[in-house]
C-alpha cells in the first residue's frame, strides 16, 4: 500500500489510544536568520516527543535514517521512530533513531 494509507491507519490507532499526534508537521529551515517555510514534513509527531516516518520501500537507505535525524535537529526532538510497511514482519522494518545534539 502506499505510505499515505499506513499514515492514516496509524494516525487513527494512535489518536483512538488519546495520543496527541498530529500529521504532515511543517518542519521549517532557518537561513542567514530568516525563517523559510519550505523546510520537510513530518509524518507524525506523538505527544510533541517522537517523530514518526514512515516508508513502504523495498529497503530503507542511509539517506532515510538522515531525514529523520534531520528532523529531529531541526525540532529539538530526541526520539524518532522510521518505519518500513514493506517488510514481511514490521520488526524488521522498525528502527528507532535517536538525536544526541
């Protein structure tokens, strides 16, 4: 399925658990001091604390794990979680990054 479908169906899981989680999060980038809107999107953030990217890939690259790394920086926030839907048991898709500033 596409990534799109996973992000509802967790979205609805995580908010029927009463979990503050919000989707697409604007992630904006700071340059010279100057705030540009056009940073990334967060999949979802969970209780303002982790970040949650999802993939439905064949295999997940380096270049993934430093998206969600990126956004963590860019946050402040230390936990993320990366999930890949395309795994035949979703322990090996899941793999948990942590931002150490």
């Amino acid at each position: 399925m596409f990534e799109s479908v996973y992000e509802e169906v967790l979205y609805y899981r995580l908010t029927k658990r009463n979990l503050n989680t919000k989707r697409q999060v604007a992630i904006p980038v700071f340059y010279e001091e100057v705030k540009l809107e056009l940073g990334f999107r967060a999949d979802l953030i969970v209780e303002d604390e982790v970040i949650i990217e999802i993939k439905s890939i064949k295999t997940l690259a380096p270049v993934h794990h430093k998206q969600l790394l990126t956004y963590l920086k860019l946050t402040s926030l230390k936990v993320g979680l990366l999930i890949n839907f395309n795994e035949l048991l979703l322990k090996d898709g899941l793999k948990r990054i942590v931002n150490n500033f």
